[in-house]
C-alpha cells in the first residue's frame, strides 16, 4: 500500500471558505472537494504546457519548410468543424 501525503494547511478568507462550503455536492467533503479541484488545475496545467509546446513545434516547422496555413484558412476549418459537429446533434 502506497503512504498518503499532506498539502499544507492553508488560510484562506472566510468568505472563500463559505463560497466553497457552499459549492460541494451531496456527500462531498471540503477535502475531497479540495483535492480533486487540485487534480484538475494540476491536469489543465499539463494540457496547457502540451498546447504550447505543439504551438512552438509548430512555429519552427513552418519557418524550417516555409509552409504557412493563414488564419483565415483556419478560422474557415474551425468553422467547418462546428458546423459538422453541431449537425450531429
């Protein structure tokens, strides 16, 4: 069995902490409800970093093989791709 570990306690304003009381399901700990918004800043902040990194790769392709997508081109794809999946609903 693997051993748990402890965040540091953390002080926050009243209104912060009621504002969080207030925002928990049915069964759901301050705790728990504390851990899992950690999870997710931690997972939103790994699909940031991936996104940027997929950007700067990106970037030095085009420069390296001077082939270049204009934003108009993909705005039109984008669009393409919304309309296609609000006419699957």
């Amino acid at each position: 069995m693997m051993k748990t570990a402890t965040f540091p306690s953390l002080r926050v304003e009243p209104e912060l902490r009621e504002a969080a009381e207030q925002s928990l399901h049915e069964g759901e700990t301050l705790s728990s409800f504390v851990e899992q918004s950690i999870r997710e800043s931690i997972e939103r902040r790994r699909y940031q970093r991936e996104f940027l990194a997929r950007g700067l790769a990106s970037r030095e392709d085009a420069k390296r093989t001077g082939n270049y997508v204009s934003s108009e081109a993909v705005v039109q794809r984008l669009e393409d791709m919304l309309a296609a999946a609000r006419s699957k609903k």
